[in-house]
C-alpha cells in the first residue's frame, strides 16, 4: 500500500478525530461573510486544545485573541457544567460575531467575551484567577508579556498553550528579520518557555503543513 501523503494523513486524522459540527462550521461561515480573515486555528488545533482542557479538569479557561470565537467553541466544549470562558479581543467589530457564534454552537451559556487590549485587560481578571487553561493567540510582539500573566493567573498543573510559536522555524531559531517585532516576540516566548523552572515546555508543529504550531507549557511549581 502507497504511503500516504502529510495531507492525506491529516485530512484522516481531522475526518476520525476532530470532525467540525453545525457550530463551527457556521462560526466560519458568519466571520467569511463578515469579511474577517480565515486566520484561526486548524481543527487539529482545535482538538488538542480540548483534549488539554480536560487533561487540566479545565472549570475556567481565558483565551487571549478570539477573532470569531472559532478556538473558543473547541475550548468551551471542554468545560462541564457551570465552567467558564473568559475570551479578550481588541476589536470591537468582532465582538458581536463572537458572541453569536458561541451562542449558535450552543456556548452562550458559559462564555464572556471582553473587548479592549488584552494587557489592560489581563490585570482586572486577578480576583477570577486561577486559571486551568490559558491559550494565547492574539498580537505576537507582547507574547512574553502574555507568558508572564499567564503565569500569574494559573495554579500548579495548569496548561498555557501559546499559538504560532514555530513560524518555519522563525520563531525558534530567529531568521533575518529578526529584528521584526512580532519575531522577537515569538523567539523571547520560546526562550522563556523553555527555561522558566516553573515551566515544562514543548513546541509541537501542529498546524496544517508542520509550518506552525503550539509551545505547550504545564505550570509545574507553584506560582
Ligand atoms: N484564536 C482565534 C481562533 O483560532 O479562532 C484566532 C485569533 S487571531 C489569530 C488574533 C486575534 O487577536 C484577532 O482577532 C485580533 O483582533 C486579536 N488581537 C490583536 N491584538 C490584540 C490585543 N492587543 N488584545 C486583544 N486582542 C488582540
């Protein structure tokens, strides 16, 4: 038998484990025809996120970037009953759609979603604290910030997933616009990751193509 190609093997694995429902695939239909660029997560993603949620016993989770709520669907469908997502968002635009759409996959019952800068937000979520599960995946510059809050907003044993932290090896290894910021951004979050004694870390290329993917940190000592 022929060896299959990345792709095939990964539309297999999307197909057996992380098929899209009603929910999600309207999420991607309302955010195409409001205009919004396709740029969330891959249903892979998406099942690794909800797979991690439950490894944590995840009650609350904050995502900090929500675009049309599509990585908030996955997560929220990991929490039982009376659990909450906390999701942040710059734009108010994206606001309205995110709500609809978590309400449309059936959600609206356990999601927030709050609009500003997520650093001027991140400081008032202290009294909801702690989190089981962070997923950072909004601006890259602040992304050692976002480490930072993640960290202080967790409790031992809990999960901070940070996205687009491979970048074709760019953000591992830096290139030559290492000097762009939201490079920078990515290289300091990987160099963080990796030796915080808090943390046990490891970057996965999990996007569509191995070109992308997840840094995964488990808070291992208390914060
Ligand atoms: N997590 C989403 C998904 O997979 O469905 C995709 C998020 S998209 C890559 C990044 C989002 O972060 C955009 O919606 C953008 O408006 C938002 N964003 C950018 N800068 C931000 C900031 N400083 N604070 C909060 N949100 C921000």
């Amino acid at each position: 038998q022929r060896v299959q190609t990345q792709n095939d093997i990964e539309t297999a694995i999307t197909e057996i484990f992380a098929p899209e429902d009603e929910g999600l695939r309207n999420a991607l239909a309302t955010a195409k025809a409001a205009g919004l660029p396709a740029i969330q997560i891959s249903p892979i993603q998406g099942k690794l996120l909800q797979l991690l949620a439950r490894a944590a016993n995840a009650k609350k989770i904050l995502e900090i970037g929500s675009l049309a709520g599509y990585s908030g669907i996955w997560l929220a469908r990991a929490l039982p009953e009376g659990g909450r997502l906390i999701s942040l968002e710059i734009d108010p635009k994206h606001a309205m759609i995110i709500r609809n759409s978590f309400a449309n996959a059936g959600v609206g019952d356990r999601t927030e979603v709050r609009v500003g800068k997520a650093l001027d937000l991140l400081p008032h979520l202290t009294n909801e604290a702690p989190f089981d599960l962070v997923f950072i995946d909004a601006d890259k510059s602040p992304y050692p910030h976002y480490l930072d809050w993640a960290i202080q907003l967790s409790r031992p044993g809990s999960i901070i997933v940070a996205d687009n932290c491979i970048r074709g090896g760019k953000a591992l290894r830096g290139s030559d616009d290492e000097q762009e910021e939201s490079t920078a951004g990515l290289l300091e979050y990987n160099r963080r990751a990796s030796s915080d004694p808090r943390l046990t870390s490891l970057a996965l290329a999990v996007d569509s193509g191995h070109t992308d993917g997840f840094t995964i940190s488990v808070v291992s000592s208390p914060v």
